[in-house]
C-alpha cells in the first residue's frame, strides 16, 4: 500500500509541483511584510510566472530558457503598465504583444510553453495599474522572482540531474505495460476488440511522445552519453522499448481462429493471455523499481512459463492429429515465435538496471540517433509562411488577441474588480481546436465553483491562521500537480488556495469569491464563443493533413520493407527511420480523429470514412511491420519478381489513394495486370510446393512458416490497400 502512494506522489508532475509551491512559499516569506505585502506577492508571480517555461532535457537551454523569460517578464509588465493610460498607444501594443505571444506557439513545445508564459504576463500586467508610482519597483521585484526560481530550479536539477530522464523511461516503461496488457485481454472471448484496439493506438501516441523525449535528452547531452553508465542505460532501454513496441505492432493476431483452434482445450489460451499480460506486469514492477529508487528483482520467470506452455501446446497440435504442415500448426510457431522473441526483449531491457553497462555494449546504438529526433528550429521563413489564413496557428493568435481585448473591454465597461481574471480565463482555456476550449471551459468554471466553496467553507468553519496556512499551501501543492493531470480538480485545488490565500489576508474573501466566479464564467464564456464562431479551426482540415501524411509515410515504409526483403542482413537507418514516421503518423492520426470526434456534428464530414481509413492505416502499418519483423529474424530466401511487383501494386493503390484525395502522388497505369500475375503465382507457392522440396523437414517448416506468412501478408496488404482506395474514392 504504502509502495503504491509512494510510485503515485514520485512522478515528474508531483516534483515539478513541489519545486513551483517551494519556491513561492519560501519567496512569499522572505519578502513578506505585515505592512505591505505587495513585494513578497510579486515576487512570488514572478517566479510563478517562470514556472512553465521550465522542462528538462539540455540543462544550457534550459539556463537561458529561463533567464530569457524572467526578463521578458517585467520588460512585457513595463510596457503595459506604463501606456495603460494612453489608449490609442496601449491598445495597438497589447494587440501585438498577445499576437507574437500567441503566434511563437508554432516553434514547437518549448515555443509553446513560452507563448503561453507571455500570455499570462500579459493578463496579470493589470494587477497594478492604478499604481503606477510603483511600476518600476514592481517590475524589479517580478525580475528578482524570475531569478530567484532560476536559482532554486538549478539547485533542484544539480540534487538529482538524472531525476527527470529516469522518470520519463519509467513512465514509458509503464505505458508500454500497459499496452501489453491491453494486448492481452484481446484474447478474452467476447472481447471488444475495436475498443481495446482504441485504446491501444492512444497509448502508442504517448509512448510515441516518450520515445521522442528521451531521444531529444540524448541527442542534447550526447558528450555525455558515452561516459555516463546513467545515459548508457538510457540509451540501451530505448532501444529496447522501441523493440517492444514495434515487435507487438508487427505480430497480429486473428483472435477468434486461435480461439477456435483450441477449442478443445481452452486453457491453453487462458495460459496463454497469463504469460501475456506477465509481460505486462514485469514492465509495470520494472517501472515502479526505477521510480521508488529500488533495486529490481524479477517478478516471476517468463522464460520457464514460456517453455511450459510451449509444451502443452506441441502435445496438443500431437494430440489433434495435425500435420506440422497444416496453416494452424504454423500460425501457432508464429504465435510461439513472437512470445519467445518479446521475452527475450523484456529480459534485455530488465538487464540493463540489474547490470552495469559498459561502452562497448552499446554496438552502434549511438550512431545515426540524431536522424531519428526531429528538432525545433526557428527560423524567420516559418514564421513568414504561417502569415496567412491558412495557418491554424495564425487563426488562433488573431483569436485570442481580439478575444482578450474584448475581455479587457468589458471587464473595464462594467467596472469588474479583478477584470484580469477574465483575461486569465481566456488565456487558460482558450486551445486552437473547439473540442478542448469546449472542455476547459466547463471543466475551468466547475472547477472555480467547487473550489470557492470548499474555501469558503474552510474560512467559515477553520479560526486558526496556522491550520489555514497549511491547508493553503497542500491545495496549492495539489493544485500545481493536477492541472498537469486533471485540468478540473487542478483548477478546484487552485481556486481553493486562493480564497484561502485572500481570507488570510483580507477581510473580503467572500467578495473575491463572487468575483472570481463571474469572472471565470464572463472569460470561459468569451473564450467559448470566439473558438466556435471567430475564425474557427476544425479538425476536419487537419485530419486531412494527417491522413496525407499518415499514406505517405506508409508509402515510404513499404518501399523500405521491399528493399529490406532484397537486400537482407540488418536493418539500415532509412528502413528504422521510415518505420518510426509510419508508426508516428499512423498515430497522429488516430490522435486527430479522436479530436475532431468532440466537436460539431456538421463539423464530422465523413466521419465513418475517416474511422474506416484510420484503422486500415493502422493495420497495415502493422501488416508491413509483420514482414520486416520476419524479416529481421530469421534467414529468408531470395525475393521474386512477384513480390516485388506486389509491393509495388500496394504503393500504387496508395499513391491512388493520395490522388483521389487531390494530393499529389505518382501512379502507374499499366500495373494491375502485372499484380494479377504476381498474385497468382504467389498463390501457388503453397504447401503442396514447399512439401516438393528436396531438404530435410526443419528447412521445409521454415520455408512454409516464410511463404505463409509473407504471401498471406501481401495478399492482405493488397486487400487493406484497395480498401484504401475505394473509401478515398468515395471521399472524393
């Protein structure tokens, strides 16, 4: 029990949490004043205000990350602040402030992290308005907190620099059980696959997004890597994971045949699904080790449970009386086959924190990393093509200008007392796509009510100053570390500190509360409407976008597979990258898919047909992936002529594809007969002629194992891929 709220409150979210609540208290404290709290409130919001910007991976960007913005901060307050009186000056520079603020948001996740830093800036520049003898003062006082969690955020990463990486491989260690754990509930008889199948796809896109963070701490601390035994494992667990990952996607499996198959005893499936969903907990305990700091030890043996069950699985093929030959017989050595080889992953990547590792261990995995991480430029020709209205992002950023203007508009119409909240509303909530503006705000207001009451409530019923305090600083502490997870109990907790925070030091904490309220609504509300109807962005243009993406991407990969095939021996940098941008795409676009779900029903156009294309290009991802996987691990024969012109019919019914989908893609005309052909011929090359051949029953088991496997996987990549053409066609 106690092992479980300890792995809970160990995550990355919680200690960024404790950093951001450390540093406000201990800022709060040194500056405070029973007299005049002004100083110790600004500096505690100037070192808030920097809290965002600070994510870890090259701890030099991440220095000057934070120094840029700590000016930034009081130069953006400065500004405001000191023309707020001249309108005709203030109103165009606050419009142009919260356009470049919103609009760098398309330089990546730091960029957007940033953009978001300036926005809040932005709206709590009001706060002192009607002070402006103070302006200078203040200003200093936001710089001073800016640097004073700089220096706190420095002395945290030098106590455990490796804290964050760690976590991250953790959380991907843990994902990645949990997608093997959904693998194995597939083998439940009445399963609902397609849900699982769902579910699985939205744990790859984050597993996806892990691999991509540790890729990036590599790449940027690469002088590193060779001399550090942390950054060595680091290097051989990704490795490892993406291995896992790839080695489940590539082996699927028909559920209901294997059901049937074994029909006559179905406990062998059930011990079957155990040793899957063993996998699965292996990782999880693998995880939790790493998280709590603890040396790992091995659940339990896979490797003997693996030889039981192959066992009882060979008796049974005896006992039935079936060939060796037979199509079921073979489909279960490739079930065997991909227990056997996922194992032997999950033992690797358990070695690696049993074990040192050294330099020479690492074989190559070091060289070409880079071409697998895609990184953030900023160069001005982006900024420049993105000045159109064909940017989301610029769509966005004229939005929450003119939404944010409207808000201060109105705030100072009807003489709101904090009209800055409305500001930070809008800011807060408002998301280029409607689907999650329309959540937050709902999620942002509920929140806001829930929590003024609790802290209404704790102010009526509490009369210690001390027990408030503390309860103020557990909320803020909770508070910081949900919004990360749960947006809605995030803004509870946040909305609760803060009344607190009011009635410990004024005497209108009920008024504040009714103001918050109104506020938070008047903001959601602006925020709601301008996504919905102010130059809206709907994700049914993106969704296209991916899909292009998603069929080239997939174009590339098969290519890699064919020349793989030919060429043999193992996997270059071209084929592992393809693999990863098909993987990633595929991903991207499930991701898209599930968004554009949530907004408007007139807004859906060909939402069946865009589900349907979406799985298709799921499975076969996964169906080209089965071939390379093959590939990769066992000894395989010369690659004919009509597997080669197969492979090339699949692209040309993609390249179709893209076509009827005015994407520009290069089709040949003359190659379906030649398809016809090559099929045909593939067809043949059965059991009946590998039995033919004169070599000795082990060559001929891998040789049908080979030709089942890739022709059945051809035929039914060239089924996927006509399916493929014929629902984009009805798109058209």
């Amino acid at each position: 029990m106690f092992d479980k709220l300890f792995l809970k409150f160990g995550d990355n979210q919680f200690y960024n949490a404790i950093k951001i609540t450390f540093t406000a208290i201990v800022a709060f404290f040194i500056f405070y004043s029973s007299a005049d709290f002004t100083a110790a409130f600004t500096v505690t919001l100037g070192a808030l205000l920097c809290a965002p910007i600070d994510i870890s991976s090259n701890f030099k960007h991440k220095i000057i990350g934070l120094l840029l913005v700590s000016f930034l901060i009081p130069i953006i307050s400065f500004s405001l602040t000191y023309t707020y009186p001249y309108f005709y000056i203030f109103a165009p520079l606050f419009c142009v402030l919260v356009f470049l603020s919103a609009f760098i948001s398309l330089f990546g996740h730091r960029a957007n992290l940033l953009s978001f830093t300036l926005l809040l800036t932005i709206s709590l520049s009001f706060i002192h308005h009607d002070e402006p003898e103070i302006l200078l003062q203040n200003c200093l006082y936001l710089l001073l907190g800016g640097l004073f969690y700089t220096l706190i955020s420095i002395v945290f990463y030098f106590i455990k620099p490796n804290r964050y990486i760690n976590l991250e491989v953790a959380e991907c260690i843990e994902i990645t059980g949990e997608y093997l754990e959904l693998r194995s509930k597939l083998w439940v008889l009445n399963a609902d696959r397609e849900k699982i199948n769902r579910q699985m796809l939205e744990k790859q896109v984050r597993i996806n997004e892990l691999h991509e963070h540790i890729r990036e701490y590599l790449v940027y601390n690469k002088a590193r890597t060779l001399n550090s035994n942390n950054n060595r494992k680091l290097l051989v667990a990704l490795s490892s994971l993406v291995d896992i990952l790839e080695l489940a996607m590539a082996n699927t499996f028909n559920h209901k045949e294997f059901i049937e198959f074994f029909k006559e005893d179905g406990s062998i499936l059930a011990e079957y699904k155990t040793l899957a969903n063993s996998f699965s907990i292996t990782l999880k305990s693998l995880a939790f080790h790493i998280k709590t700091n603890k040396k790992h030890h091995s659940t339990g043996s896979l490797a003997n449970d693996f030889k039981k069950l192959k066992l009882r699985i060979n008796d049974y093929v005896k006992n039935q009386n079936i060939s060796i030959y037979d199509e079921n017989a073979v489909n279960v050595n490739n079930l065997l086959f991909y227990a056997d080889k996922q194992i032997e992953k999950i033992k690797g990547l358990e070695r690696v924190y049993k074990e040192r590792v050294n330099a020479d261990e690492l074989r190559g995995k070091y060289r070409d990393l880079e071409k697998f991480f895609t990184p953030e430029h900023y160069r001005l020709k982006t900024f420049l093509d993105h000045l159109n209205f064909k940017s989301s992002t610029f769509r966005y950023a004229l939005r929450i200008t003119l939404t944010m203007f409207l808000g201060l508009i109105v705030g100072n119409i009807f003489n709101f007392e904090n009209a800055y909240w409305i500001l930070l509303t809008i800011v807060v909530i408002m998301r280029p796509g409607y689907g999650l503006t329309k959540q937050r705000s709902t999620h942002r207001v509920i929140g806001t009510i829930i929590g003024g009451i609790l802290g209404i409530s704790a102010l009526i019923l509490i009369d210690s100053n001390i027990a408030l305090s503390v309860l103020a600083i557990i909320s803020m502490l909770l508070g910081y570390w949900f919004s990360g997870i749960d947006y809605k109990v995030g803004v509870t907790f946040v909305t609760f500190y803060v009344i607190l925070i009011y009635g410990l030091l004024t005497d209108n904490a009920e008024t504040q509360l009714v103001y918050r309220i109104l506020d938070t609504v008047v903001g959601a509300l602006l925020a709601f409407l301008a996504t919905r109807f102010v130059w809206p962005t709907w994700e049914l243009n993106s969704m296209n976008i991916h899909l292009e993406n998603s069929l080239k991407a997939i174009k590339l990969y098969i290519i890699e597979v064919k020349y793989y095939y030919i060429k043999k021996g193992e996997p270059t940098t071209s084929y592992k990258i393809a693999r990863k941008n098909a993987f990633i795409e595929v991903g991207n676009l499930m991701a898209s898919f599930q968004r554009m779900i949530q907004e408007p029903k007139g807004k859906q156009v060909n939402r069946a047909e865009l589900y349907e294309l979406t799985v298709l290009n799921q499975t076969l991802v996964s169906s080209a992936a089965s071939i390379g996987t093959y590939i990769q691990f066992h000894k395989t024969t010369e690659a004919s002529k009509a597997f080669k012109l197969v492979m090339d019919y699949i692209n040309n019914n993609l390249s179709q594809s893209l076509h009827n989908l005015d994407f520009d893609a290069e089709i040949t005309s003359d190659i379906e007969e030649d398809f016809k052909i090559s099929i045909t011929e593939l067809k043949a090359i059965r059991r009946q002629e590998v039995e033919k051949l004169d070599i000795n029953e082990a060559s001929k088991i891998q040789k049908l194992e080979e030709s089942q496997l890739i022709i059945d996987q051809l035929i039914w990549m060239s089924n996927l891929s006509e399916k493929i053409e014929k629902t984009t066609l009805k798109m058209k």
